[in-house]
C-alpha cells in the first residue's frame, strides 16, 4: 500500500487509557516493563500466521488491523488507538493472530515482548481483568464491522471511519488518500471519491491532495451510521475510562494517569 495516512499532530503524545486505567501502583510496573518506540507509518507489526513477539500499547500513534481477503487485498475490522492493545491473541495464549496489524498513524507507544507479557499478565489480577474486557469489545466490534460492511451506505461508513481516525489521531486534520480510503473500506475508489464529494458539499468536510480537515463534528456524527455511538457505547459499558476519548471532548474528560517520563523512543521500522 504506497499511499499514506499519518497524523499531523505534533503535540505532546497522551498516554494509553488501557494501562491508566489501571491502579497506579500497577502501571508504573508495567510501563517500567515497556520500551518507549516510535512506531512509523507503513510498518507491520505482525502478519497472518506468523508468530506474536511484542505487544504494542499505543500513545500518540494508531494501528489498523486487517484480514486478508482472497489472498489479494485486505479489508480492515478494527483500529487500536490509545484506548487500547495491539496483540490481544496473547490474552488468550494464542501466539498467533489470524489478522495483520499495520501503522496507519505514525507517533509513539509502549512496547513489551510477549515473554514479559505473559508473566505480567499470570501476576496482575487487574491486568487480566481489563484485557478480559477489552478483549470482548475487541470481539463485539469486529462483530459491529461485519454488519456495517454488508448493511450501510459508503457515505455513513466514510464518516464513522473518519470520526474513529480523527478520535485516534487527537487532531481534526490528518493526511490519507483515496486509495487507502479504498482498502480500508474495501470499495472502489470511485466510490470514496463520491462518498467524500457528497461530505464536502455539506461542508461537513475539507478535502485537498489526501489533507483530511473535519470541520463539523457534530454534524459528521449525524451523518454516519450507527455504528460509531455503538462502538462508543461498547467501549462506555465494558471499560468506561479507557474509552477512546472523541475529538472535540473537554481536557478534563481526556485526563487519565499519565505515565512515568519516556526513555528516548527508537523507531519501529516497516
């Protein structure tokens, strides 16, 4: 996939509302636990098949996870942000995933080897507790995609899948192409292109050369599919807190338990 989607937020990076909402004493352990890296656009974190040997918490980046498709193309069923994990098969004790896990926005997260993971996951009640629940929203998303895929119009699905980009970029402008636009919805680009003329002259929108602008939120929240407040409300009834925070909320409603100062990140690499 040679076309890009990369946050434009410089800002300092949030930190993962999965591992704050954790009891303090408990975060601060699994952070030490962590490495601070720097995930770069385009990088796979983990194919098909192949074996697991890191998880990833992300910050100020975000992930898409994919399931092939025919062995041509892929189609996306959920996106990690820094409400959540990268590499949840690992709860299970499953070393493998069937999906494929690719940085769609580029910035920092914490990463820890599934050796390591596994022992603090078999000593942290609090830790199994929370991944046991994000696990099921994990589980009751891929569920709500499958449905929107085959059930909703391009146009609202255009708009929910924005909104989740831009709640995970934390910033209203961010940088994706039609192409990848494609992908991840898996339609015709003409069919995007359609999709996101008809946001724009509803002026809900601004579009120019991949530069995503949301300049009505509110209103893009009318003019997606259900879908989006339902993935909201998963994630309000099964982990509350660690809920990914919408763009737009106030900076109290986004405050959690900021992590210990990061060493100097190295960078995950395509």
């Amino acid at each position: 996939m040679s076309a890009s989607l990369m946050s434009s937020n410089r800002r300092t990076a949030p930190p993962n509302r999965l591992l704050a909402s954790l009891p303090r004493r408990e975060s601060t352990r699994l952070l030490a636990a962590c490495d601070a890296v720097e995930l770069q656009f385009g990088a796979v974190l983990f194919e098909p098949d192949a074996r697991i040997r890191d998880v990833y918490f992300p910050t100020g980046s975000f992930v898409s996870l994919l399931i092939p498709v025919d062995g041509k193309t892929h189609l996306e069923v959920g996106m990690v942000g820094n409400e959540g994990m990268v590499g949840v098969p690992l709860v299970l004790g499953v070393d493998r995933s069937e999906l494929r896990a690719l940085v769609q926005g580029a910035g920092p997260a914490w990463q820890m080897s599934a050796r390591t993971f596994a022992r603090e996951l078999g000593a942290s009640e609090s830790l199994r507790s929370a991944l046991h629940r994000y696990l099921q929203v994990r589980m009751a998303q891929f569920a709500q995609a499958a449905a929107c895929t085959r059930f909703h119009l391009i146009e609202g699905r255009l708009a929910r899948w924005l909104l989740m980009t831009q709640d995970r970029a934390h910033d209203s402008q961010f940088h994706v192409t039609h192409e990848v636009l494609a992908h991840m919805l898996g339609v015709r680009r003409v069919g995007v292109t359609r999709a996101a003329n008809a946001l724009q002259k509803r002026k809900l929108i601004r579009y120019h050369r991949g530069e995503v602008t949301i300049l009505n939120r509110a209103g893009m929240e009318d003019a997606s599919c259900g879908c989006y407040r339902a993935d909201l409300r998963i994630y309000e009834n099964l982990l509350g807190g660690a809920q990914p925070a919408r763009a737009g909320a106030s900076s109290d409603a986004r405050e959690a338990v900021t992590p210990p100062d990061a060493p100097r990140a190295r960078p995950v690499l395509a």
